[in-house]
C-alpha cells in the first residue's frame, strides 16, 4: 500500500508528504541557525582584526580552521551514532552546544579564547548535517530525495544571507558607538554583542526539534540483519574506496569556492570598491538569499528528473553542469572593475554553486546501504570542512599576506584560488561519475 497522500508506488513505506516536508522546515531551520552562528564572522573582520591585532591569515583560521578541526575528526563518530541512535536527540544537543559557544565567542578577549570558542561551535554544527541526511533519506522515497534534499541544505544560503543581512544591519547600527550594553553582559564591543545576540534563537529551536518524529529506517540491506560492526563497516568502505574518494574530494575541492567567497568578498569590496560593511553585507545577502537559493532547487529539480528520466548518474550530471559553469565566472569576482561587474559574477556563480550544493549527499546515499548512510554523510563532511572550509579561507589569505603582499589584493587571491578550485573539482566528478551507474545497480541490488 502507498504511503499516505504520496499515491506513489515507489513511495511505499515511507512517512506521509506532509510530515515529511514539515521535518524539512524544522532541519532547514537548523540549519539556517547554524550557518547564521558560523558566518557572522566574515562581517566583523575589520574590528576583530584591530582589537585584538590579527592578521589576515589568523582571522582565516578563526573563520575556518578553528571551526573545522574537531567538526572534521569527530565526524564519522557522530555518523555511527546517527546510524544507530536517536537522531533528533542527537542534533537537539548539537543545537544548545553550539549555540552557547557562539554566545560565548562575544566573551572572548583574546585570540585563543575566540579560537577555543569557535572550536566548540563547530563540534555543535557536527552533530547536524549526518543526522539530518540520515532522517531525509527515511523521511523521502529516492526518486523525491534529491528535492528534499537541496531543500534542507538550502539553509547554507538562508543562513549565510540572514547572516549577512541582519549581521550588517548589527554593525551598522553599532559602529556608532565605540561600546554596547546588554543585560547581563554588561558593556562590550559591538562585535561581541553581536555574537551574544546571534547565539540565542537555536536554543528555541532544539526545542522543536525534539518534537520530530523518528522514521523507520529505510533500505537496509537486510530487515533483520544486525547493524553492522566496525570490520564490516571498513569493508564497506574498502569495497568503494575509489568512487567515494573522488567524488567526497570533488565536492570537498568545490567549497574552498564556496568559503573562500564567504569569507572574504565583504573584504573585498570594503578594501577595493569602498564600500561600507553594512552595504555589501545587504548586497551579497541578498544575491545568496536569491541566486543561491534558486541555484539548489534547481539542482534538486534537475536530479530527480535525470534519476527518473533512467539516468542512474543523474546527481553527478547535473552537478557537472554547474561546476562547468562556474569556471568562467568565478575570477571575475575578484578580478572585476567595478563593484556592478563584481556583483554580477557574484550572483552567477552563487546561482551554479547551488547546483551540485545540494545534491551531493543524495549522489553518495544513492550507492550507500541504510546502515552506512550517516557514516558516508560525515566523510562527505570531512572532506567539504576539511578541503572548503578548513583551507578554502586560509589559501586566499596565504595568496595576500605572502604571495601578493598586499591588502588591497585580494581580490586577485580570490580569482587565484577559486579558479583553480572550479576546474580541479570539475575533473574530479567527471572522473567519479566514469563508475557512478555501476555502483548505482550494485547498491540496489
């Protein structure tokens, strides 16, 4: 018998669509607290550098090797436990821990104290995305997954644009004063008050995660077979180290675009086109809001039809489509004249970003068996924070303190990075997507 409300065949067990996509909005709200947490940063460059004598390249570590160190190495724990306990305990506790680290980076007074607090706000956001895939996958039958799927990790544009947006508006308002006074706080700068004030929503927001609903897990490669113990899952693992290798390591090579743009355009425009932190912080916040946003749905869309149209490989040939287009756009963000010209190759690539963004776990959880989907989910992660997010900043800092010497040009670091970045991480999915269909049959028999 079909799911309730799907009248779908292929739908058979699954939970009714309505529940379905109101688990959605909870994850993407999730996930749209954390991307708001992990990007205010880019925007209060400027004062962190001066109050507490940074660098570039310390800043960029802040922004992304401080975050990534334990999100990366404690992800294939939470990706077991994801694959066997419960996954709305497990991303409600990430929430209140994250969350109260951010609070905690507006107590910081010194490097090492925002270092060890930006630590803890990525082992919080670690706990989300492996759960979160986990539950999507039994929530959604594959042929809607890929829809499903890009509609949660939309919340990486929602995020970062309300990030930007509301961020701007905060620093705008408080660079008219040297301090601010909060309740209970006390009196401090305008960027901490900033990190107090964006920390405190998601704890409302474990709340309601807590009301979600466990699904029966699906596709499992037997219904009675014990879950898989550590020398099974390394054979798993052993038996696709190939296929997993290259297309994790595509995707992980794709976000250094991704977080090196996030992590230093607001710099890019503040130092080279003059323009104030509120001012880019609005534009590029609506370009992600807008560009980026459309760019995954349409990513989603795009797999789901190719899937069902008999294409096995569909997630990565649409995905390839989107890299393709990046590669001729994404210098230009740097590289452009004008702050109109900067914009516009701005929101293309945003737009094309989005396209293989959110269809990336759908390709992996395609060749992967139920019990090892959380598990895959934080290989994915680790390769995406470790390579993107880890590196990704730090290179195009690195290209300004050391190779370009300059402030002022960082504009061609970004066009240096991100350009090479698009054509290795082209080449390595259209490499992986040689033996995709193969291990597509191969998973569903």
């Amino acid at each position: 018998m079909a799911a309730r409300g799907s009248g779908r065949a292929e739908d058979d067990g699954y939970p009714a669509p309505l529940r379905a996509w109101l688990v959605i909005a909870v994850l993407l709200l999730a996930y749209t607290i954390a991307f708001v947490d992990r990007q205010i940063l880019s925007l209060m460059v400027q004062p962190i550098r001066a109050d507490l004598q940074l660098s570039d390249t310390a800043i960029s570590l802040l922004h992304g090797f401080a975050f990534a160190i334990f999100y990366t190495f404690l992800g294939m724990f939470l990706g077991r436990w994801a694959d066997r306990g419960s996954r709305k305990a497990m991303i409600a506790g990430g929430l209140v821990l994250w969350c109260l680290a951010t609070v905690a980076c507006g107590f910081a007074q010194t490097f090492h104290q925002l270092f060890a607090a930006r630590i803890m706000v990525g082992v919080g956001e670690a706990t989300l995305s492996p759960a979160a895939y986990s539950l999507i996958s039994d929530y959604f039958a594959p042929a809607r997954r890929g829809r499903a799927m890009s509609a949660y990790t939309m919340g990486i544009f929602v995020g970062s644009g309300v990030a930007l947006i509301l961020g701007g508006l905060a620093v705008t308002a408080a660079s008219q004063e040297a301090a601010v006074t909060l309740p209970l706080a006390g009196t401090v700068r305008p960027w901490q008050a900033a990190f107090m004030i964006v920390g405190i929503p998601g704890l409302a927001v474990a709340g309601l995660m807590l009301l979600v609903r466990e699904p029966k897990r699906q596709e499992r490669r037997k219904a009675d077979h014990p879950l898989p113990d550590m020398a099974e899952t390394f054979a798993f693992f052993r038996a696709r180290a190939g296929i997993l290798f290259a297309i994790v390591t595509g995707f992980g090579v794709n976000a250094i675009i991704s977080y090196g743009l996030s992590a230093w355009v607001p710099s890019l425009f503040i130092r080279v086109h003059h323009w104030s932190a509120g001012d880019i912080a609005f534009a590029y916040g609506v370009i992600l809001l807008t560009s980026g946003c459309a760019g995954i749905l349409c990513g989603g869309w795009l797999a789901d039809r190719m899937t069902t149209s008999g294409k096995p490989d569909g997630a990565l040939r649409a995905s390839l489509l989107g890299m393709a287009a990046v590669i001729p756009a994404v210098p230009f963000v740097g590289l452009a004249s004008s702050p109109a010209l900067a914009l516009a190759a701005l929101a293309w690539t945003s737009f094309f970003l989005g396209v293989p963004t959110g269809i990336a776990p759908a390709a992996l959880h395609a060749i992967t068996p139920n019990e090892f989907r959380g598990q895959v989910t934080a290989l994915y992660l680790f390769a995406i924070n470790l390579i993107g997010m880890g590196f990704g900043p730090t290179f195009v800092a690195l290209a300004t303190d050391r190779v370009f010497q300059s402030d002022l040009a960082v504009g061609h670091s970004l066009a240096l990075v991100t350009g090479m970045a698009a054509i290795v991480a082209f080449a390595l999915i259209a490499a992986a997507r040689r033996g995709y269909g193969a291990a597509v049959a191969a998973a569903r028999r």
